[in-house]
C-alpha cells in the first residue's frame, strides 16, 4: 500500500522523529558481523554471507514492516514494565515512558492507515496488510499477558486493537456505500432510487470480490474475514435500503427494490468466489419481513391488475373477429386460435418474474388469482357463439378446443403456477366447455343418423343394408367435423363413436326384437358381431383410438350366443366387472331378449353380478352403461 508522503498528521510527527532522534532503537538480533580474515590475506568465507542489517523502529515502519515495528515497541515495554520492574521506579523513566506512549501512537495510526487502504484496489499492498494484520494480533497477546499480571498496566493498555480493528472497517465499509467509487453505466430511465442502489449494489459486489481475491490471503483463517466483510456490507446495505422503504415507492422503484433484494442480492453471493466462503444463511434477510410485507401486496396488486388488463385485451380481439364473421386462421389445415397460447405466455412470465421478485413462490402463485374468472368469461363468449351459430361459429368452436387442450394441459403440468383452488375451478370450466363444444358440433351429426338409429333393435335391423346405410351416413358427416387439430379431432371422433356405440345398445335393450330359438339368437350374434366390427374399422380410420367399445358389442353378442346358464353368468360378470356401473335393468334388458330364458335365470343372473360388484372394486374403471338409459 502506498504511504503518503504529507508533513501532517501522525505521518508527519513519524518523520519528525525520525529526524530528532539522538539515537536508534533497534531490533535484537543475534547474527551479529564478525571481521575474520586468513593469514594468506584471502576472506573469510563467512565474509561473503549476506549481512543482517538491524532496522530502528522509524526504518521498520519506513518499510512498512508494522509487525517487527511493534515488537520493537513491546520489548522497550517489557523493560520498563516487566515483571522485575515495580511502577514506583518509572519515575525516573518518565521520558522513555513517554516516547513509548508517542510511538504506539504513531504505529497505530500507520497500522489503521494501512487498514483503511485496504480495499483500496490501486493502493493496497499485501505483504503491508498482512504486516498490519500481525500487528494487531500481537498487540492484543499483548493486552492479554497484561490482565494476568494483576498490576496496573501503562497508560496506553489495553491497546483494544481488536475492537479498533473492527469498528475501522465498519466506518471504512459506510463511507464506500455511502461515495461509491463505482459508476454503473447502464442507468438511463432510472429513477434516484434505482441509480442509489444500483450503485450500492455493484460497490459491495466489487468490494466482497476483492476481499476473496487479495485481502483473504493478508488474515489468519481464524479471524473469518472474509464473513466479517459479508457481515457487516449486508448490515450497512440493509439500514440504508430500509430507509429507501420508508417511503411511499412508486411501482417501478418498488419492484426494483424487491428485485434486488431477492433476485439480484442472492445472485451476488452465490457467485462462485464467494458461495465457498460466504456463509449465505447466517447473514439472514437484507430487510425484514414486516417492511417487505407491504413492498409485495403493493408488487402482487400491480401485477394481478396488468395480467387481468391483457388477459380481457386478448378476448375482446377474439370476440371482434368473431363479430365481424371472421374465420380463425388455419395452420396445416386446421382452425388455429392463438387466445391459449398468448394468455399461458402472460401467466407464466408473470408468475416466473414475480417469484423472483418476491422470493416466495406461493404469493407468486396468487398472480393468477384472476384466472378462473377469465374462464367463465370465455366460457361466456364460446356460448354466445354457439347460441348464434353464425357461419364462422363453427370454426371458431374447433380453434378454441385447441385452447381448451392447451389451458387444460398447463394447468395439470405446471401446478406450481396456480393457487389449487384457481386450478381446480379453472378446470371445471374447461371441462364443461370442452363438453359444450362436442355437444354443439356433434349435435347436427346425430340428428342426420337419426332415421338409421330407428333401425335399430327391429326386426329390419338383422338386415345387413341398413347398417351399412348408417355407416355411410356416419362416414359422410364426420368429413364436416373436420377442422381442428389432431389431438382435439381425435378426441371429437372418440366421443362420436362412443355414443354411437351407447346408441346402438340403447336401442338394442329396448326390445323391440325377440329372439325365440338358439337359431334367432345366433343370427343376432354374428349382426352384433359385425357391427362391432365395422363401427370399430370405420371410426378407427377416421381417427378415434376408443378401441374398447368395440369388446362391449362383442360381449353383447356373446351373452346373446350362448345357451348355458353358467357361460352367461361368466360373460355377464365379465362385462359389469369391466363396466361397474352396469345395473341389473341393463342386464335384465339385455336377457329378456333371449326369451327362451326364465325369470328365475334371470335373477340368478342379477344375483350373480350383484354379489361380485359387491365384494370387487375396479380403480379406474370407466363408465358406459350410465349413457345408456333404459326402462
């Protein structure tokens, strides 16, 4: 470190002594010069060693060797005050006691020179900072060896250097908060405020860096400098980022202020020189939580009212193209809507950025507090559209089973973004509003099967024609439900075939065929049979992945085969184990179709089921039956 070169102050007085000095004191030392030569007039070779120059205390502190300084000091301090020497004696010492007291002075004031340098990047030198370091060590052995002797101690013990010690670098870290000697240049648009901590910020970060790099290196490891500097720059940044709190802070200088005490503040300490030697959890928070408390409800208030800004600014957009009998876009054929992918952009931005803000990822959560009201909203809108069922409702409909699919998936796949209440009302709505959807687009469907439905469960209905003509019909109406994308397409088909399928049991257990004979029931076996099949490879083209179905009609058909009492229990039980919530008004149904079966068998058969489903419990089991309704 460099050393001024001023007549004043305790520099000044230093050279003033130096100067008067009538004679030197200098350092013990036993390698004392010998003149030795040889006879023959050659050197000694003990002549040609390097010679041991003995340095005064004024030439010590010169080369900012503080340390040998001082036990230059402490040695003149033993003589006058040591054991052997009872104070009563000193009078006539008074002078040397007070030369003494004049040069601790002196030396403590370069030592806290050096100190006050040390972060001080172009001036810092380590080899005299560790020198001082020493030096404060030994005078406080020193203050130690004093409290055991149990006599009165010189004026100038104890030397209390520890406490000096820390309480110049606290002094030394408020003055470089206080005038940071860093000048951040991205600070156009930034508020006072903003520009203040800024600059606070990176003086603390520059500061700790140079702490780890240089000034670690100059302390013994048991002194811990490294969380001492750590200690004391988050006390000083806290007080000082408290009184900023104190104020009412506009919106920006809020969130710039909880940005940086939980984003960017952590994000120093964890950098990789100082995640090793800064203990992080002990320093604790920067500001309490009873002031940051309000700072976040002020945060969380601003972002909800923004986020429920966009969100209604997106579906006023979609409702304008829809009133002005716009189509959606179409991507690789299919009707697009971008309402989902825009509003899941929105809400994960804002929940990513707010917890990073707040440093709590449950309050971030509470971002999208709003969310299911959004839902209702467009909720509200595709019912208006499907209400009017203008030309382009029913491309907007298949655009928003996109968004549907899309709100549903980020709901199951990022829960941490949502409150569970939010979640679990949000889905609900989409749930019912992917269920209008189909209900709408697959009403006109049904009611152009309707006249092949009737065909159904008659005595015509074992003519093989009419069914193909349903197939037909079928085949042609799903070419209009075409449109949106293919995950939502399948699904549509999926349902499609489902309750075609519930359909044609429905009309099948309505009775209206009777099959009298063994003959008469497997003739009505192979048609169920063959229906199951040909449902099963027509929907399954038009992409429908509801293969199950068909395994319903088949063991129909089977029940309707078979002519032993036990082999249709077995193929009853199997269905309703499959299909718990087959009633005994569907089986019953179902066997009276078989005439040639009692009443008694039949209530054998009931009775069977009954005992099984009671003592079985299928998890996961899906319903179908309850779509079927019978008398």
């Amino acid at each position: 470190m460099r050393i001024r070169s001023d007549s004043t102050g305790i520099l000044g007085l230093f050279n003033f002594r130096r100067n008067q000095r009538t004679a030197p004191v200098s350092v013990n030392n036993n390698n004392t010069n010998k003149s030795s030569t040889l006879t023959d007039g050659q050197h000694s070779p003990r002549q040609e060693e390097p010679k041991h120059v003995t340095r005064t205390f004024e030439q010590l502190l010169e080369a900012q060797q503080f340390c040998e300084a001082g036990e230059i000091l402490i040695q003149r301090e033993e003589r006058l005050f040591g054991e052997t020497q009872e104070t009563e004696s000193l009078t006539d010492h008074d002078e040397e006691v007070e030369k003494l007291s004049n040069d601790y002075g002196i030396l403590k004031g370069l030592v806290l020179q050096a100190l006050r340098l040390s972060l001080s990047a172009g001036e810092v030198n380590t080899e005299a900072l560790t020198s001082a370091i020493k030096a404060f060590i030994q005078d406080e052995n020193q203050d130690k060896r004093w409290q055991t002797r149990g006599r009165t101690p010189p004026i100038w013990r104890p030397g209390g250097w520890t406490k000096i010690h820390d309480s110049t670098l606290q002094s030394l870290v408020e003055e470089r908060l206080d005038n940071p000697s860093t000048s951040p240049s991205d600070l156009e648009n930034q508020s006072s405020i903003q520009a203040d901590v800024l600059h606070m910020g990176k003086q603390l970060k520059d500061d700790l860096l140079f702490v780890v790099e240089a000034v670690k290196s100059c302390y013994p490891p048991e002194m811990d400098i490294c969380n001492f500097y750590a200690r004391i720059y988050h006390q000083a940044l806290g007080a000082r980022l408290r009184k900023i709190a104190d104020f009412g802070l506009g919106h920006k200088d809020c969130t710039y202020l909880l940005r940086w005490v939980n984003e960017f503040y952590p994000q120093i300490l964890q950098k990789p020189q100082l995640a090793g030697v800064v203990d992080v959890t002990a320093l604790g928070k920067l500001l309490p939580e009873e002031l940051l408390e309000p700072l976040k409800e002020q945060y969380l208030s601003r972002q909800q009212e923004e986020l429920w800004t966009y969100m209604g600014r997106i579906l006023d957009e979609e409702k304008l193209e829809w009133s002005e009998g716009k189509e959606p876009k179409r991507e690789d054929g299919c009707f697009t809507s971008t309402v989902a992918y825009d509003i899941i952009q929105l809400i994960n931005g804002a929940v990513t950025s707010t917890e990073k803000i707040l440093g709590d990822g449950q309050k971030a959560q509470t971002t999208t507090q709003q969310l299911d009201d959004f839902m209702k909203s467009l909720r509200t809108f595709l019912n208006d559209v499907m209400k009017q069922n203008k030309v382009n409702s029913g491309p907007i409909v298949k655009a928003n089973l996109h968004c549907i699919q899309q709100f549903t998936d980020v709901l199951d796949k990022k829960r941490h973004l949502f409150p569970d209440d939010v979640r679990e009302n949000c889905l609900n709505v989409l749930k019912d509003m992917k269920e209008s959807a189909h209900v709408y687009l697959l009403k006109p469907v049904h009611e152009s099967l309707r006249p092949q439905y009737r065909t159904l469960g008659t005595c015509d209905w074992l003519n093989k024609p009419l069914f193909e003509k349903l197939l037909d019909c079928a085949e042609n109406q799903m070419k209009y439900l075409q449109g949106s994308t293919q995950p939502c397409h399948q699904k549509l088909i999926g349902q499609l075939h489902e309750e075609v399928t519930a359909e044609y049991v429905k009309r099948l257990m309505k009775g209206k065929v009777k099959l009298k004979d063994k003959t008469q029931q497997l003739a009505a076996y192979k048609t169920v049979r063959d229906d199951a099949e040909s449902l099963h490879d027509l929907f399954s083209k038009m992409g429908s992945k509801e293969d199950w179905l068909k395994e319903i009609l088949t063991t129909i058909a089977e029940v309707l085969k078979l002519q032993d009492l036990p082999a249709i229990q077995m193929q009853v039980v199997s269905l309703g184990t499959a299909y718990p919530d087959l009633s005994q008004k569907h089986v019953s149904a179902l066997i009276k179709l078989k005439t040639n079966v009692s009443k008694a068998d039949r209530r054998n058969i009931k009775e069977t089921l009954s005992d099984v489903l009671s003592e079985t419990h299928v998890d996961g089991a899906r319903p179908f039956f309850s779509k079927v309704q019978v008398r």
